[in-house]
C-alpha cells in the first residue's frame, strides 16, 4: 500500500524513450500492493501500470513472472501484459530497480463477494489453470509445504502471545500435514494468491486477474483451495458453504479435476489456512510500530484453519 | 503519501449515484498529499480526484478551499474544480469523512526546475493572486507569523539535539520577525504551499496548480517569498540567483507589486524559511520511527534561513 521508490519526471522521461507507447501525459504513486512500487501511467497511447520490483520480489524470478503473463494472455485470459521495449524486452531497470510496464486492466475489486461472484471466479481460475497447462517456465513455491515448518521456527517462541496455544496447535498442524499431505495431486501453474483485491469485475462480472507475483508450480487443487479461504468466509468469521459450492462448481465446470484431488480438498484448505496463518504471524511479530501498512490479524486464519480441521470430505464444501 | 481511508466498491458505488459522472470503471489509492486519503477513478465520463479529508485538514475550513478552486478555474487558472453533485453540493461524506470529486488536472512534477520554468511558476502565482482578489471568502493563515512562536514552544526543548545552537537562532529569529514584520503588504489570497510537488508541467509547459489546502488570506508577498524558498535553491543548498530572479520577474510582469512589498522580500523569506524550519521540526520530532511516511529534514531550512538572514535588499534575489 505505499510507494517505496520515487521515481523523478526525468528518469521516467528518459526510461520511456526505450518503449513505444509515446510521452508522458501523468503518472501517480498508487497504493497498490505492499511488494512493490506501481505508478499508475497515462501517456498519448494510453494507461499503463509501472512497477518497479523492490526488495521481497526476487529478480530471478521476474522473468517467470512477465513471461507467464505475456503466456496467459496470448491464450485469451483477461490479466495484464507487459509491454516490451524496443529491443523486445519486458524487464528493465530503472532507478537501480528491476522495473517493467504493464498494460493497464479496467476494473474493480469486490469486498462482500455473491454466490454468483464466487462462480465466475472459479471459472477463471480454472481457465487460468487450463491456459497455463502448456507453459514452459517453472517456478517452485516459496511459501509451499516444505517451507512452512521453517516459517514457523521464526514464530513458535512468540506465538502463544498472540493467540494462547497458538505454538502446539501450528505444531501439531505441521505434524499432521506433512505426513498427509496428498503426494499425486495434478500440477501446473498456479496463482497462489487469488484474494478479492487481485480479481477484478465491472458491473457485477469479472473482468480479469492480477498480481501474478507468488504464480508457481504446484497442485491446481491447493490453488483453488486458497480461493476457497480467500472468497468463502464471511466477515465474522463463518463459512458460506453456498458461496464454497458455487466456486467449486465453476471451477469443476471448466475444468473437472480427478475425483482424489476434489476429496484431498479438506487437507488442502487446512494447508492453504496455515500458509496464511503463518506468514500472518511473521509480518504480525516483526511488525513495525506506527507504520502505515498495517499487518493483517493472523487469527483470522486460524479460526479458518479450525473449521477445516473439522471438514471430513469435499461434501464439507457445498460438493456432492 | 497514502491512503488512510480504505473506500470499497460497494461504498463508492453508491456514493457515484449522487452525482453525474457515470460508473466507475476503475479507482486507485494514490500516494499524493501527506494530507489526505485520494483516489484516482475513472468513470466513462473521464477521471477524476476522489478526496477523502482526514484528521489534519479542518472540517469548517473545506467551503473555503472548494469555493476557491471554482472561483479560480472560472477566472481561467488551470487548476482542479469540485464537481458538484445532483444537488449543487461540492462536499459531501464518504465512509465517515468529509469527502469530494475534483476534475484531474493532467501534468507531472518536476525535479529540477529550469530557469525558464522558473519564470513560468512566477507567472502562474501572480495570476492566482489577481483571479484570487475578487474571492469573497476569508480563511487566516493557520501557519502565519502569529503561529510561529507556539509552535517553537512545542519543540525549543529538543531543537539542539536535531541541530547545535537551533534553539537560541530561532528564539533569535522569532524576535527579529515579531518586532520587524512589514505591516502594510498588499494583501489577497495566497496558495501557501507551491512546492514542485503542487505545479504539473506538459512538455516543460506550466499546466496547472494544484492541492489549495494551504490557502488563505495573506501578504501577496509573502507567497512569493514562499516561492523562492521552494524554487530557488539547488539540491546541494545553494542559492540561486538566476532562478530567483527568473521567477520574480515572471511574477512581477503580471502582477506589479508597490516598491515596499518588493523590498520586503528579505525579511519575507526569512520568515517562509522559518515556518517551513518549524513545520518540520515539529513533525520530525513527532516522527513515528518506521513509519513510511518519512518526515523531512528541517535543517536544508535552517540553511535557507542563514541565506535570507545575509540578504540586504531585493538585490539579493536578482531584482534591480
């Protein structure tokens, strides 16, 4: 929610001479992600999204990034392209940052998703799913299961302060995913971080997908498990089976997944809340007093995680 | 530098249907004022600065600052107007704060001001003072000279930890000032606060002014002397006397002042270095440490300051 890099009209003059989209008309800081800087650029050719990639982003990964984008597009998925330079490339540098420019996607996020809402998001994620089948990149998971338990080192001694028996229950949560976890779900390319602020919709329909900046390889199943924690609670905290079924649904209209990765959903749902729920507590314990990006409560996924350690089966989520 | 108020669709939706700009098709938080919450939204109607005003900016003082961008765009200034709603009004509530619609002035900051350009913002300030001399509201200046002296009261205790000496120079300094005001300046409305970051530029082109949430009645002068002090001094703390000179001529050419108000600019400036010296203070001393909005060194005024207490007359900035 903040820009950390202040780019001066005169490095944005002359880093737009590399490109073919005109001159400068404005460009605004937007408070937009806590990861990175993005202005907000309009020139004689239109708008566009400059993101310069701060620190948390790891360069290496940028080019997975930009090029599955550009990947997902070419396949018809509404989501941001880049723009390539004269000389073809997406990523460049600008004020000692790796930095790009993204085309820009009209639209607007939701905070009190509908039933319907929650269809056509499974929709897209399935079609995003099915576009990225043929991609050639790869990417592993940081935040996937082999890294929760490291995660959790740097938080277990602090962590009944923020919840009492916060500590034993994430350890016997880890104990119990790492040795259920599900070992053949199908893999591909997943966004890994579809929550309503990176989905867009105009007049009630979706519009298109953000934010690609934690896409890997990993089970299509866990991904949609993450919309599942991400879409399907209510405000204080309930679950909203109708809103879980209709997700599932859309997603399983597009694309039917096998019939074990549908059932593994209950252990998948409780992993995605202790990914949440971990990198929650870490930004809650080296919380910064008095800064403006405020740390998001980490309870709140752990009363989801509570309410999928008591799903039995996929019926748990609106499925039959 | 952020956005304080989170505004949801849902909310802005329905706060659109008060007015007549069409649907939104897009809004963005963006990082501008230090102030204020603002939003960059894009109707099909065009886009447009949605302001939410919080805690720093006075309720009652807002007619006053709306009233005035009307005034001045109907006089021919480039500056934003409010957009009224269905029902005349400029200023109405959103999300529990005084909020308003003002039309996007298209243009960027610059860095490094130009000598030319220079002469261009003396223009533009004399021209908001002339269509400004009609305006029948009324708003003291909140940061003027009487103010001063309670605001050091505030931090003359710790002032020597930020510089050696600064508490007695400014004991010094308020003195001086007090006792050596020039009481008859011609008066009107003044901006208060035209730093780069408040005047946009298209193609090395003065576009436009904006962010009137300084203004108020004040010595005509004086904001001139404000201007120098945010215009004329080169990165490494040097003055610069052709920039100075630029920017009062430019002004002058349109707006004459009397010969007394000229010869004033000495102690005018001493007293705009000195407000800027104490606003700083103040908020550098009630820093939040890691906050992201990073308060400004005060001392690049302290140095300022040294400057204008060495300038005799006129001459010093370049007039003859």
């Amino acid at each position: 929610m903040a820009v950390y890099t202040e780019v001066s009209l005169e490095d944005l003059e002359s880093f737009l001479l590399q490109y073919d989209i005109g001159r400068a008309l404005s460009y605004k800081g937007i408070a937009e992600g806590v990861e990175n800087s993005n202005y907000l650029l309009q020139t004689d050719h239109g708008r566009f999204i400059l993101t310069l990639y701060e620190k948390r982003v790891e360069a290496h990964d940028l080019p997975f990034f930009l090029n599955l984008m550009d990947h997902l597009a070419e396949k018809g998925l509404a989501c941001p392209v880049p723009v390539h330079a004269r000389d073809g490339k997406a990523l460049k540098r600008l004020c000692g940052r790796p930095a790009a420019i993204i085309s820009f996607l009209e639209g607007m996020c939701i905070n009190r998703p509908t039933e319907k809402q929650c269809g056509q998001v499974g929709v897209t994620v399935a079609r995003l799913h099915l576009a990225g089948l043929d991609y050639t990149g790869t990417r592993a998971n940081a935040l996937g299961l082999p890294h929760w338990r490291p995660l959790f080192d740097q938080c277990a001694a602090h962590a009944d302060a923020v919840a009492p028996g916060l500590n034993h229950l994430i350890a016997d949560e880890l104990d119990f995913l790492e040795s259920h976890w599900p070992p053949e779900l199908a893999q591909g390319v997943i966004h890994a971080d579809l929550f309503p602020d990176n989905v867009f919709f105009i007049d009630n329909v979706c519009s298109g997908i953000i934010d690609f900046y934690f896409a890997c390889n990993d089970a299509l199943a866990y991904d949609l498990a993450i919309c599942i924690n991400a879409w399907c609670f209510e405000r204080g905290g309930e679950f909203n089976t109708t809103k879980a079924r209709s997700l599932c649904r859309g997603y399983l209209s597009e694309n039917p997944l096998p019939h074990a990765d549908i059932e593994a959903l209950p252990i998948l749902c409780r992993g995605a809340a202790l990914r949440f729920l971990l990198t929650r507590l870490y930004d809650w314990l080296n919380r910064i007093e008095g800064a403006l990006v405020k740390p998001k409560d980490p309870t709140h996924y752990l009363e989801r995680l509570r309410f999928h350690q008591k799903a039995n089966s996929a019926a748990s989520y609106g499925l039959t």
